[in-house]
C-alpha cells in the first residue's frame, strides 16, 4: 500500500512546476514535500539531498494519524481530468494538421458550390451537409496519406518540418489509421447520403491525389497539372450528387479551377524554389532558372479564364451580370501575371499568388449570386417565344394592312367589267359595272 502511495505521489511531483519546493495538500491531512535545500539548525534528520522526496502528515489533531483516502480520489481525479484535456488538445491539434483543415475547408467550399449549382430551383440542405461533411474526411484522408509518404521529404523543408510526422509528435502508424477510417467514413458517407457516382469521384480523387500526384511529385515537373486535375474534380463531385450526372453546365467550374491552380501553384513554386529543391521535389520552376517559363505558363491559364463568365451565361448557367463581373476578375488577375511574366520577380510572384486567392472565392461567389435556376430558365424560354410569336404577329398584321392599302390606292387587280361601253364621247350612257363577288 506505502509503495502504491509513494508511486502516486512520485506522478504529482513530476505534474508540478515549482522551482524551490512542491506541497500538494491533500485536504488538511497529508502533504508529500520536495526538498531543493539544506535545512540549517535542524539537526542532521533535517538535512537531506536536494530533490529528495519525502512523505509524511501534517502536524493537526491526534486524529489525524491516518491517511484520508478520499483526499487521494480527488486529487487523482483532477490530475486524470488535466490529463484527457491534455490528451484531447494533443491529438486534436495533430489530426487538424495532418488534414490540412484550411486546405481541407476551400475544398469543401468548392464542393458545396457545386451542389447548389447542381440544384435547380429546390436545394436540399441536408444532402449539400452530408456532402460537405463526406468531402471533408475524404479530403483529410488524402491530405494525411500525402504527409505519411513525404514524411522525409517535409522533414527536410523549413516550411513543413514542424507538421506532427517530422516532429514525431504522432506516429505514421497512427496518422494511417486516421487516414484509413475518415476515407472509408467519408466514401459511405457520400454513398449513402448522395449517390454512387459522388461516392466514386471521391474515392477516386483520393487515389489520385495520394498514390498518383504524391509520388510523382519527386519524379516529374507534370505532377503540378495532375494536382490540377485533383483539385477540379469536387466540384464536380458537387454537380454529380446534387444532380445525379455529369452535363455540360456542370464542367464550367471544374474548369475554372483546373486554370485557377496552375498560376497559383507556379506563383507557389516559385516563391518556395529553395525548400522544393531541399526536400527533392521536381517542381517546373526548379528547372527554369529565370522564370520565363513559369510566368507564360501562369499567364496563358489566366487567359484562359477570360471566357468562362461569357459561357456560363451563353449556357444559361447564370445572368449577364456574372459575364461582366468574371471577364473583369479574369483581367485583373492576368494583369499581375502579365507583371510577373515582365519582371520575374519575388515581389511580382507574390502579388499573384495574393491575387489567385482573392479569384476563387470572388468568382465562386458571383457563380451563386448570378446563378439563374431551372425555372428561371424556363420562364425565360416561354418569354422569348412569346416575343417571337408576337413579332410574327405584328409582322403579318403590317403586311394585310399594307395589301389593303395598296388595293384602295389602285396598285392592285381590277375587276372585270360587266359591259365595256365606254361614256366618252356618249356621256349620256350609263357607267360599267363590275362584277362582285
């Protein structure tokens, strides 16, 4: 039982941080001291070792001779409280990590612009939960398996070593394990709540994104295009649960942001050459040495943002506004890629690389403001047949009406007469008549 005790003890003298003595009382009875001095006039009993642990009771009543247990449940339960906290935060933090939440969160948001498109006019709110919460896990998952295979890699970069795998704050069997169950919670999720088709484009991404784009990011500079393709396929996704199919009208944000990535991330690659090139990527902009090549690359994606608005209106996706709106954004960011494309400079990429980030949620946003629903759509068809039925109308209203005048006039046929005696030069002869009808 004393061994027990004094192995208790020992856990709250190692939980405190006193720097000259530690006194937990435990209630008004016992107390456990450290010792960090020499007691001088107390005989040689009082003089013991710094950092020596002593348990004894507090000088009270005679009736204090006894240990109160109880005093021992609460103090444990306090300590065990503390610890679940600290346990809780602890791997909190790492699987927050691990999951790239931000990144995670954009590409929810992207997924979540896509089911309302996919819509229509009626928006079922907790099918677009469901599958935002399915993107999610399916999105932690491939962020996590991401980090578990460059582990090494991110070990050797400024900017990723303190995530919790290169600072061994959490095991890689572990980080598999978060990995595995939020994909396959994720995937039934979408399954279940949504369809096959979006479960299968999220499995599928994440295949994509772990066991393609990852590993080729150490072999090929074309893994930033295939990344690309990762990072439009949510949106579609969206579309596809939303809607139950893949159609044209569905493709136009996908493809936004397949264009969207590659200014963004070769402005990110050129920023970050030295930490690509100390973790042994193989990013376009390691093999370009001064810049031309990755500024015309970001500069042609942007251009090709310029038509977007225009088709999203000519399919009937949204209003004319959105076309104006989207034209001037597409503008303004090829403007700070043309700048970059000139200069190639730090200064330039980084003013890119902010433009790129106030595009996709400016353009994502106009997408929803503007967006025009199937009723909509359909009010706007029945309108232009309308008009067109009453131009025809008008048109061959004027054109009766025009044959009428023309017959009054004498531009049109006569009639036969019935006699053609003529009154000149007889005036007293009675005048033709013409047969009628």
């Amino acid at each position: 039982m004393w061994r027990n005790t004094v192995g208790f003890s020992s856990k709250l003298l190692a939980a405190s941080k006193a720097s000259s003595s530690l006194r937990v009382p435990l209630l008004h009875h016992g107390v456990v001291t450290r010792s960090t001095s020499t007691a001088a006039g107390s005989g040689p009993e009082s003089t013991e070792a710094a950092g020596s642990v002593k348990l004894g009771f507090s000088s009270g009543s005679p009736g204090s001779s006894a240990v109160d247990l109880s005093s021992f449940v609460a103090a444990a339960s306090v300590l065990k409280s503390r610890d679940v906290v600290d346990f809780a935060k602890h791997y909190g933090r790492c699987y927050w990590e691990l999951s790239k939440a931000r990144l995670s969160m954009l590409v929810v948001a992207t997924s979540g612009a896509g089911y309302v498109l996919g819509s229509g006019s009626a928006i079922d709110y907790m099918g677009l939960c469901c599958t935002c919460a399915g993107t999610m896990m399916v999105a932690a998952s491939a962020n996590t398996l991401n980090q578990v295979f460059e582990v090494k890699n991110d070990a050797k970069m400024n900017r990723t070593k303190r995530r919790p795998l290169p600072s061994g704050r959490i095991s890689i069997p572990h980080a598999v394990t978060w990995a595995a169950s939020s994909g396959i919670v994720g995937t039934a999720l979408l399954a279940s709540k949504a369809n096959m088709l979006a479960a299968g484009l999220g499995a599928s991404n994440l295949v994509l994104y772990a066991f393609v784009y990852t590993p080729l990011k150490q072999i090929h500079p074309i893994n930033t295009w295939v990344g690309a393709i990762v990072g439009a396929i949510p949106p579609l996704l969206g579309w596809a649960a939303a809607s139950g199919q893949v159609s044209l009208n569905g493709l136009l944000l996908p493809a936004a942001l397949y264009f969207w990535q590659i200014p963004h991330f070769m402005a990110l690659a050129y920023l970050c050459r030295k930490d690509y090139a100390d973790g042994g990527f193989k990013m376009f902009s390691l093999a370009d040495a001064s810049g031309q090549r990755t500024a015309a690359v970001a500069l042609r994606n942007c251009l090709y943002l310029l038509p977007l608005g225009y088709l999203a209106y000519d399919w009937g996706l949204t209003s004319g506004w959105f076309c104006l709106e989207s034209t001037l954004l597409a503008l303004a960011i090829s403007c700070t890629a043309i700048s970059f494309y000139l200069n190639r400079t730090t200064k330039d990429a980084r003013r890119m690389f902010h433009a790129s980030l106030l595009y996709l949620p400016v353009f994502m946003s106009g997408l929803l403001v503007h967006r025009v629903t199937e009723n909509e759509q359909q009010l706007t068809i029945e309108n232009s047949v309308k008009i067109v039925e009453m131009s025809s109308s008008l048109e061959t209203t004027e054109g009766s009406q025009e044959n009428r005048k023309q017959q009054s006039v004498g531009g049109g046929q006569r009639r036969p007469p019935v006699s053609y005696a003529s009154a000149a030069p007889f005036p007293f002869l009675p005048a033709p008549s013409y047969a009628t009808p």
